[in-house]
C-alpha cells in the first residue's frame, strides 16, 4: 500500500523503476529525500534489490554512489506492484 512507504520513499522507488541513476546530491538538489541511503535500506527491507555502483567524478578520486534497479528486477517490482504487493512500515526500535 503506498501509505506504507512516506512520499520520499515512493519517489525513490518509481524513479528507480523508470530506470534512473540516483545519487545522494541529485536527490537533495531536486528536494527528493536529504536521506537516499536509509530510502536505499528502506526498499531492501521489504525485500526490493537495490544495485549500487561506486563513480568516479570527471576522472578525479572523488567517488559517489549511484543507486539502481536491475531490469529484471525492476519487472519483479513492478508485477508484485500490480498483483497488490504489500509494503510494510519499518518497525521503530
């Protein structure tokens, strides 16, 4: 259910279904999610396989993370979703 998940988190989900790269600066930018990793660990609680690549920046040392769904798994993700996958809330310790 989409309640389960807060708006951020559904925002991370469906860009990753479209296919795109996400990064932590891209998503603070574009006022996403200021916490992409713990949205990251979100999805993989609830089972969804979230591919991460480390990115060299302009041939720099520099490195950052992009996020990503695999086709194959985007296919999963998004059948579950349409047969009435049920997310559930992260239990608070």
């Amino acid at each position: 259910r989409r309640d389960d998940f807060g708006d951020d988190c559904w925002e991370v989900l469906r860009r990753m279904l479209k296919g795109e790269l996400l990064t932590v600066r891209q998503m603070m930018i574009e006022e996403v999610t200021c916490h992409l990793p713990r949205r990251i660990l979100d999805l993989k609680e609830q089972g969804i396989k979230v591919s991460d690549r480390w990115v060299e920046m302009n041939g720099k040392k520099h490195h950052h993370k992009e996020y990503f769904i695999d086709f194959n798994e985007t296919e999963r993700v998004k059948n579950a979703l349409i047969n009435g996958l049920r997310f559930q809330k992260r239990k608070v310790a």
